[in-house]
C-alpha cells in the first residue's frame, strides 16, 4: 500500500469525524483551471491536492505536491491551510500526521470523551514524522497571478 492509499484508508476509516468537523474528504489534485485558482497559479512547483472540501473551493488544507504526485511519500508533503480570498499568508501545518494531530486534539478539546477521535489519534503513528523541504516555501506571492 502506497502512502496515498494509507491515507484514503485512514481519511476513510474516520469519515465521520470529518464530515461533521473538517468537510467532505477532498484528496483530489487541484486541476480545475490551475493557471488561475481563484488568482493563483496551482501548476508546476506550485500544484496542490485539496485534502478537506470546506464547502467553498478557495479555502482549504491544500497538500504541496509540486510536479510530482508523491503517491509513495505523499504522508511527508507540507500541508498548507489556503484562505485564497484573505490576504493572509498560507499557513503551513505541517505533514499529515501533524495536521490530522492537530485537527483531532482540536476536535477533543470540544468534546469531552469520544473513543473514535482517541483511536483516530492512536492510528496516526504509522504515519511519517518527516516533513518534505522544497528548499522554499509555498507563497502568496509565488502563486498569485495579479
């Protein structure tokens, strides 16, 4: 199993904790006219996959895929929190493990005993620690087209 499949499986399993918290599991590359994403330029170095569908397509988790799918090491790519229409910055989040860490001690903190969000937390550690280094990073200025 590759590390994509890993986490279609693991956003699969938690589904529910999703839906009602973080939207609809996305996990599709950006390729709706990515030469102009909501003014930004989404190809090349610069592609993204939306992880989560927040119910507006110009802010989401975007994981940095640059020119390769990283289909094998797809767990270690830069997750970034887009907000297209802010002019804010995109935030970076970490890797997978991290995000979905963060998401989830988010979620616990608003409820106070839910066995699904503690195994949901426990099934992260098969995942990588290890965050992908583009040698830069992922920039409003580098992808905005005005």
């Amino acid at each position: 199993m590759n590390s994509k499949e890993k986490i279609e499986n693991y956003l699969e399993k938690y589904e529910e904790l999703w839906y009602t918290n973080e939207g609809d599991i996305a996990l599709n590359i950006i390729d709706d006219n990515p030469e102009d994403y909501y003014g930004w330029k989404l190809t090349g170095k610069y592609r993204m996959m939306m992880l989560f569908f927040h119910g507006q397509s110009n802010c989401f988790p975007g994981i940095w895929i640059g020119n390769d799918d990283h289909d094998d090491d797809l767990e270690k790519c830069p997750i970034y929190f887009c907000d297209i229409p802010d002019d804010t910055e995109p935030i970076c989040e970490g890797n997978f493990k991290l995000y979905m860490k963060n998401c989830l001690n988010r979620l616990k903190e608003d409820n106070e005993s839910n066995i699904s969000i503690d195994n949901a937390i426990k099934d992260l550690d098969t995942f990588s620690d290890e965050i992908l280094d583009y040698g830069e990073k992922f920039t409003r200025d580098k992808v905005e087209q005005y």
